[in-house]
C-alpha cells in the first residue's frame, strides 16, 4: 500500500490533519493508497511557496534550466514506466496495456514542451519611423492544476508541461481517487537536483474544499481544470472574484460518424476503439454516440453483436482483459442508473447488468452495453455517462448526421469514416468539435492543439496555443526620437 504525503517548497510533509484518503482496488475493493486529507492551511502554504519560488529564483526567466528539467522528467517518466503504470492500473482500474500508454504520451509531452522551453517568442511591430513595440510572452505566475481520475497522469502533464515550460510554478491538486499514482509521479521530481524548492507543490484533499479554494485565491493565476462541465462552471464562479484565468476540459458527447462507404471493417474497429472501452469508457472524448448510414446500418449492429460480447471483462492487470471495472461503486451506481433509465427509454442490443458472480462479486464490473432506437433528446443521448455504454442510431441524410452529432451541449470531439474526401472535410467543417477524426480515433500529438466548443471547456490543449495559455502578453512601446 501507497502512503502519500504533500510536497511543499521542496519537502514532503502530511497534513496538520490526521484524516486519510483512501484509493481502493476496483477490482476487489482492497486498499491501493492513502493521501493526506489536506486542510486550507496545507494548501495556501503550498500557494506561497510557489509564489516565492516564481518571485526570488531564476525559474521564470532561466529557459535552459526549464529545457534541461522537462527533458530529465521526460526520461524519468520512461525509465519508471512500469512502475507508475502498474499503480495506475491499480488504483484506476483501466488496462495496463492502456496505462502503459498513457506514462508514455506524457513523456512525449514533457519532451515536446522542453524543447518549446527555449521558444517562447513575442514579436515586434514598427508603427512608423519613430515608434516600435516590443510584444512579449512572459509567465503568468502561479498555476493551479486540478487533475482527474479518469486519466490522471496525462492529463497532469498536458498542463503541467505547458505552465513549467513558461515559467510559472505550480500547485498541483491530484483527484482523490488517484492521488496515489500522482505521488509516485511526482516523486520523480525528488531526482531533478536543478529543480528550485517550491516551484511543484503537491497537496492532496476533497476537491470541495482544496479546488473551491484554488479558484478563489488571489495568489494563483491561471487555473487549469479537466472533469465535469458542473464541476467547470462551479470553478468559473469561485474564480470570478479575482478574474482568474482559466483554461477547462470539460465533459464531451462524442459524435462518431460512418457513412456507407467507408471501409466497413475499418469503422467497426473505430467503433470499438472510440468506445475506450480498456478504460471502461472512462475518458471525456470518448465516442458513445455511433451515427451509423442506414445502407450499412443492420451489417453494422449485427458486426457489433459478434464482436463485443466475445470482449473479455476483467482485471486490467491481466494481459487478456479487454475491459475493465469502473473506478468505485459511487460510478458504478451512477453508469447503472443511466441503463436502467437507457432499457425504459430506448432499445437494448447487448449487456445491461452489473457483474457480479465469482471473480467479479467484490469489484465495480458492468456488462459492455449497447441502445438503439434511442431518442436524440433522451438522458443517455445527452449526458455524459462515463461507463462503458453506447448509443447507435441510424441516419439516412449527412444533414440529419450533422443534426444528430450536433444537438447536444458538448462540442469536445468527433470522427467520421468515410473513401469520400470531400464528404470527410464538409462533415468534420460542420459537426460541432474542437477535434474531428477522419478514418481514425483518438489520436492526440503533442504539438498540435486542440479546445473544446460550446460546454466542452475554454482555453487551448497542446501545441504552441497551449504553451501561450500559460503566458501573458506585454506590449513595451518605445519611441526612437
């Protein structure tokens, strides 16, 4: 078992309070971790110290140091791959296989981002013979980083990577379900010896209390966030005070668009993949809603009832499981409600149940399902689930496609299957999202951005835009004469 402690200016320390978090198996509900259940003294202590590290160390104007640290966490990050990933797995529940993945993509990123370390350009405007401006990026400050379960140690890095490579310090609140797994990540930085004290803080505790105060204290300066769009607007009001920045991933509805001539085998993997079912549909991308064209809609659902039931539910430690529990009984509570609601409102093709004889009776297991026939303003159409379930429905128009994928709230991403490039770039240009896939889904890269469109969030992922998020622009006005 894990036991975790804060970090603060450079040493590890456990709460003034003596109550623990605990992370729990959901496999077979045993004990994985225990955190500190942090108090508000805990984290402005935190706050302060990245303050005074941002203030009195070279960090913010030393671009080489900050290459030379996210390049040694890149290779820290792959040397204990196995490491990490297990206790993902663990306290997660998602397959290794799929936690291998996730330790590797976040050392992409922290070796994109030392590289745009040294690339943080302004630029200069001449406004005639006598006046020139020097516009230039500098870091904002504090950044407060609010992490998720659901992929805990990527999305750590997505904005981590960005808010170290401009300057800024950080204050990093993991979620309580994975804070163990944070902890051993964050332990890597204890083998950065050119780290300055305070520039990464750790502080663990009940989003409630630790996230409300993040938002609203006037010593952090952008606020980074991934979860829910409830959990986003609750931040967007607590940092209103202050004017906080803000940069939020929020919920998504995902659109997956095939078209009769796609390359149907093709799309019935996409299908598959867009489902994350090795997470257990845990991911805010994920593709739930499956538009399918009517000329290949009964090959499609008949394809479909081969193949997922032949998919192996189990423990993600095991090389064979395809997909895994959901990560605690509350989630589990919540995915079987949407299909108790889902059987009442809609057609079942497949599952239905929550798993519970021999070697699945102690963990949060639910059959892979899938609806059809399901009404597009129904509750499991327009909420995000976030467990494996799917809906299919059947088009026989690309304008009723594109009014299907777009008549929710969410804007996160899409896909569509199609040989047609024209019906690929005319599809993707109109369905609402921040991300569209063309024969493929999921593929994220480090150096290309990505947002979110309407509830799915505001701000910049990735890429150069994402570095910027973590900087504000001066504008230095000189007259020559």
């Amino acid at each position: 078992m894990l036991s975790s402690k804060n970090l603060i200016n450079g040493e590890w320390y456990k709460s003034k309070e003596n109550d623990e978090l605990k992370s729990y198996n959901p496999v077979n509900g045993e004990l994985v971790s225990e955190s500190p259940s942090s108090t508000i003294s805990d984290l402005k202590n935190a706050i302060d110290s990245a303050r005074d590290a941002f203030n009195k160390d070279d960090w913010k104007e030393n671009h080489t140091l900050r290459c030379k640290v996210l390049y040694q966490l890149s290779d820290l990050t792959k040397k204990y791959i196995n490491e990490i990933a297990k206790t993902l797995t663990l306290e997660n529940g998602k397959t290794l296989s799929d936690s291998m993945m996730e330790v590797k993509i976040s050392a992409d990123l922290y070796e994109y981002y030392a590289g745009m370390a040294r690339n943080v350009y302004g630029r200069t405007v001449t406004h005639n013979s006598k006046s020139l401006s020097l516009l230039i990026r500098e870091p904002l400050g504090v950044a407060g980083v609010i992490t998720p379960w659901n992929a805990p140690i990527i999305l750590l890095a997505r904005s981590l990577a960005p808010a170290l490579a401009a300057g800024n310090t950080v204050v990093i609140k993991p979620a309580s379900l994975t804070s163990g797994v944070t902890y051993e990540f964050i332990k890597l930085f204890n083998l950065i010896p050119d780290l300055p004290k305070g520039v990464i803080n750790l502080v663990s505790g009940s989003g409630s209390k630790l996230g409300t105060e993040l938002a609203k204290n006037s010593g952090i300066d952008i606020i980074t966030f991934t979860g829910s769009t409830e959990v986003g607007k609750e931040i967007v009001r607590n940092s209103a005070e202050n004017l906080t920045r803000l940069s939020l991933e929020l919920g998504g509805k995902s659109p997956n668009i095939i078209l009769k001539d796609a390359d149907f085998e093709t799309a019935i993997k996409g299908a598959i993949t867009g489902a994350c079912l090795s997470t257990a549909g845990q991911i805010c991308y994920t593709g739930t809603r499956i538009l399918v064209e009517k000329s290949v809609y009964k090959k499609f659902m008949n394809k479909i009832k081969t193949i997922i039931p032949k998919m192996l539910v189990g423990d993600g430690m095991k090389s064979d499981t395809n997909i895994p529990p959901v990560i605690s009984s509350g989630q589990l509570e919540t995915v079987m409600d949407y299909i108790e609601y889902g059987k009442n409102n809609a057609k079942l093709l497949l599952g239905g149940n929550q798993m519970l004889e021999g070697e699945y009776k102690k963990g949060n297991f639910i059959e892979p399902t899938v609806f059809y026939d399901v009404p597009v303003e129904s509750k499991i159409s327009q909420e995000e689930i976030f467990g494996p379930v799917l809906s299919v429905f059947e088009f026989e128009t690309e304008d009723q496609a594109i009014d299907i994928a777009n008549n929710t709230v969410y804007g996160l991403a899409a896909a569509v299957w199609t040989n047609n490039i024209n019906k690929a770039i005319s599809l993707a240009r109109k369905v609402n999202a921040g991300t569209v896939w063309v024969n493929n889904y999921g593929k994220n890269y480090s150096a290309a951005e990505s947002a979110g469109f309407k509830q799915s969030g505001i701000g910049t992922l990735r890429g150069l835009e994402g570095l910027n998020e973590f900087t504000q622009l001066k504008n230095v006005i000189i007259e020559t004469e």
